[in-house]
C-alpha cells in the first residue's frame, strides 16, 4: 500500500485560521508569520477577508511542525519542503495527532530564553540572531520581550552576581539584547550589530 502523500488531501479551501490553529498547535500569530516570511502558504481569502485553508494547507503545517520537532530550524525546514517540491516530491503526510496535541510550538518561550543566553555568554553573535528569529517566528512581540529577552536578561545579571560570567560579558549580553528589545519595540532601523554606532550606543546606555 502507497504510503498518504500531502498532495493526496484536498486543495479546497474550507477552515479558518482558528480552526487550522486547533488542528496543528500552531497558533494564528505564527501562521501570519510564516505566510509573511517564508511564503509557505496562501490561503484564500473569503468575501470578508478572512484567511480560509484547505486540508493540504493543514498536512503542511503538520510536516513542518513534525520538522521543528526534530531539531530543524523554521527555515530549514521550509527550505527543505520547497526543495522536495521542486524535484517534483511531496512529503509523506504526518499522521492527525488527534485532541491530545497539546504545545502551540515546538518549543515554548523559555526554551528560546536560554538557548540565548547561552548564545550571548559564548559570544556567538550569529547564533543569537538564529534564535531570535526564529523566536521571531514563533511568537508575537509580547511574548518574545516579557518571556523571552527579559528573563535571558534577568538570568544573566543573576550569574554575573553568581561570578558565573565576568561583567565584560554581562555588558555585551546586556548591550545586545537591549539593542534587540529597542529594535523590536519601536520599528526604528538600528545600528547594525558590531557596527560603530551599535557600540557608541552601548557606550551611552552604559553610562
């Protein structure tokens, strides 16, 4: 027996985003997001302008899920399912969890809050960034400060009062993330990591 492909489920559109939420675990916030960033779906539109999607749209979100799951990155793995299409592949289907699915991401905030601060204390500049655009996915902008940046925050100030780190880290970690949260918060274009201005501005929340 030929194993269920996604493209074996309907194309026609019928659910809408909160249903489609119900049915992967993934909420709303993050299917906005991956639609906008990686151009993974789209759905159609109602009259009323509501995002309806279809039972293959609901196998690709699953595939995708079962993807994070393993360890891969939300753009691995969209990458990963784009090149299986264009080699005329489609993906063996994920089984329906059923009502016991229970996360709304792979991983949940806490998760990406010290993957970051690991990140920052080894001065892995480029892996923080990874993290905090895939928290960037993931959840909205409430949840990436309150459970994601300020905890990492208040867990490195912790391990500098431990003397788990020197103060010249504490600095750096503390003069990311605050460039992070502002870059966040306000929508205003800030320096470039490791540029001259980003440091003049550590410079000046420093004193």
């Amino acid at each position: 027996m030929q194993p269920v492909t996604i493209a074996d489920y309907s194309e026609t559109p019928q659910y809408a985003i909160k249903a489609v939420s119900i049915k992967t675990g993934i909420r709303p916030v993050t299917l906005r997001a991956w639609e906008r960033r990686y151009e993974l779906l789209s759905p159609l539109r109602s009259e009323n302008r509501y995002r309806l999607y279809s039972d293959r749209d609901v196998a690709i979100l699953r595939w995708i899920r079962a993807r994070l799951e393993e360890g891969k990155s939300i753009s691995g793995a969209v990458n990963e399912f784009k090149a299986l299409l264009q080699k005329g592949i489609w993906p063996e289907a994920v089984p329906d969890p059923g009502p016991a699915l229970a996360h709304p991401s792979a991983n949940p905030p806490a998760y990406y809050s010290g993957l970051l601060m690991k990140t920052l204390i080894g001065h892995d500049e480029a892996a923080a960034g990874d993290v905090l655009r895939e928290a960037h996915a993931l959840f909205d902008l409430t949840t990436i400060c309150l459970e994601v940046i300020i905890p990492c925050l208040v867990e490195i100030g912790e391990a500098w009062h431990r003397g788990e780190i020197r103060i010249t880290d504490e600095a750096l970690c503390q003069c990311l993330s605050a460039w992070e949260n502002a870059h966040l918060a306000s929508g205003i274009q800030q320096p470039a990591w490791g540029s001259a201005d980003y440091y003049r501005l550590c410079a000046i929340r420093a004193a």
